[in-house]
C-alpha cells in the first residue's frame, strides 16, 4: 500500500529531488540550533549539544567508538554532528551528502579539528563506490527523504562488505509526530480524509518525506542476513522542538509546542511503540 501511494505522490512531483536539494540547501538539518555564528567551534558546539539533547540514543545507535581503523560512509552529513564523532573516533571516512551546504560546513568542521575524510556532493541513489567497499555505512533521517528509497537501501547494500553493517534511521508511521502532523494537516486544516503518509509527504521537512511501519521497514532491508529494527520516543513525539521558519507561522503549531513540558513529564511511560524514529541495523 505505501509503495503504491509513493509512487503515485513521486510522479505527481516530477522534480523532486531538487526539490529536497533546495529544501535542505537552504538549511541544513539542525544548523537552526547555532546560534554563535561569530565563533565557529562555539556554533557547532551549540548544534551538537541540541541534537544529542533532542534524540540522546543516537550515541548508542551509532557506537562511534567501534569505528576506529573501519571504513566508513555516511550518506545525508546536516551539520555534522555525527561525522565529526565518527572523525574523532578514527575511522577512515567518507561522507555524501546531496547539498553544497552540508559538505562546505562537514569541511569546515574537519579543519577546525585538524581531521581529515574524503566529503563531497552525492546521491545515495546512484553512489560512485565500487561493491563491497565498506564496513559501515551510517544514515540517520535521510533515506526517507530520497525519491527512490528502495533504490539508496540497494545502493547501500551493495556498497558493504559481507558481513558489514548498515545504521540507518527513518521515520515511523505509527509515531507520535506522524499522528499530530495528520491531525494538524488533516481534520483540523478541513481534509478528514487525507492520509498520514500524504500528510508527510507534503508537510514534514522538505516534499517528498516518507514514513514506514515496522513491516514496512523490514521489507525494505529484506536483501540484508540479519534485521533488527526498534522505534524510539524523540523530542519531536514531545513537541519539543525549535520550530523551521516554515512553521512559525502557523498559529496551531505554535500553540502544540506549548504542550511540551506536560509530554516531557510522561516521557518514561510512553511505549517505544509510539515513537517516529525508528533504528534498523542491517547486516549484509
């Protein structure tokens, strides 16, 4: 069924990937949380600070300290975060990301820290790498992003080693953001029938997001030995979140947020299950 509304959502959208590169051109994913921009390390202190405040099982998920002396890809790079820890860990690296601007702020990180790894513009539907060139490959909210998500889970696959391992996160349909976006996009904006993944589609970060549920996710990963998915309660499940220029603007939205310190109170109660990050480690 979401293969079906997907296709259908991509061809009514015949340029979307520029679509997703100008979206993210013009903000790279969690560049919004440095505020320092007169001092670079502080800038960037700032946005890791937020987004492992914001989703503090990422550390766990990624285990950059095993990376040392692996070669690693990381396919979507935002501000990164992630790659300077797989950086600091000593991995011999490689990064791709879609925009200019993720890989000229990737550089720059890389010589404030005097490290260095082979990063440039790319697209994990097509990657340049020959097969079996990797012993990981890391990509946290990306994929879903991408026109063809089949198409970079495959480039990805044939990218790894046997035996090399995949972490990728994308988004779950049966979580908490999904159901207040459907709420806010759908019955009250006067579309009762609009779907949650139409929804996503058109209003979640830039056109063209795509969510999943747990089968769904294991469907996709289907061509790697071994699977493991878990779902996770993030800071966007609580409204606690620093709203994107585009949503200031909605009153509703502003009002929802509001909300979030009596969500963040019952944190520890709510079930994984109600989570819209979901965690796959795939092995090939």
């Amino acid at each position: 069924m979401g293969a079906e509304i997907y296709r259908a959502l991509n061809e009514a959208n015949p340029s979307l990937k520029d679509a997703v590169r100008r979206h993210w051109q013009s903000e790279p994913c969690e560049s919004r949380f440095g505020q320092s921009t007169a001092d670079r390390r502080r800038f960037f202190e700032e946005i890791d600070s937020s987004r492992y405040e914001y989703a503090p099982f990422i550390p766990g998920f990624a285990r950059f300290g095993e990376a040392a002396g692996k070669r690693v890809l990381e396919v979507g790079l935002g501000s990164g975060s992630d790659f300077i820890q797989w950086a600091r860990s000593g991995a011999s690296l490689w990064g791709r990301d879609l925009t200019e601007a993720s890989v000229d702020l990737v550089r720059e990180r890389l010589t404030l820290d005097g490290l260095a790894a082979d990063v440039a513009v790319g697209d994990v539907e097509a990657l340049e790498f020959e097969d079996a060139f990797f012993d990981l490959v890391y990509s946290y909210g990306v994929i879903h992003h991408t026109p063809d998500t089949p198409r970079a889970v495959a480039e990805i696959h044939r990218v790894l080693k046997p035996g090399g391992v995949a972490r990728i996160m994308i988004y779950h349909a049966r979580g908490m953001t999904v159901f207040f976006e459907w709420l806010l996009f759908g019955p009250l904006s006067g579309k009762p029938l609009r779907s949650p993944r139409e929804v996503m589609f058109h209003h979640n970060e830039s056109l063209g997001t795509k969510i999943y549920t747990k089968r769904e996710a294991g469907e996709l990963f289907g061509a790697f030995r071994k699977v493991n998915i878990r779902t996770c309660v993030d800071a966007g499940d609580l409204l606690d979140i620093q709203l994107s220029e585009r949503y200031q603007k909605i009153w509703l939205i502003r009002q929802a947020v509001k909300l979030s310190s009596v969500l963040k109170t019952v944190r520890p109660v709510l079930p994984s299950i109600l989570g819209t990050t979901m965690l796959i480690e795939a092995t090939k």
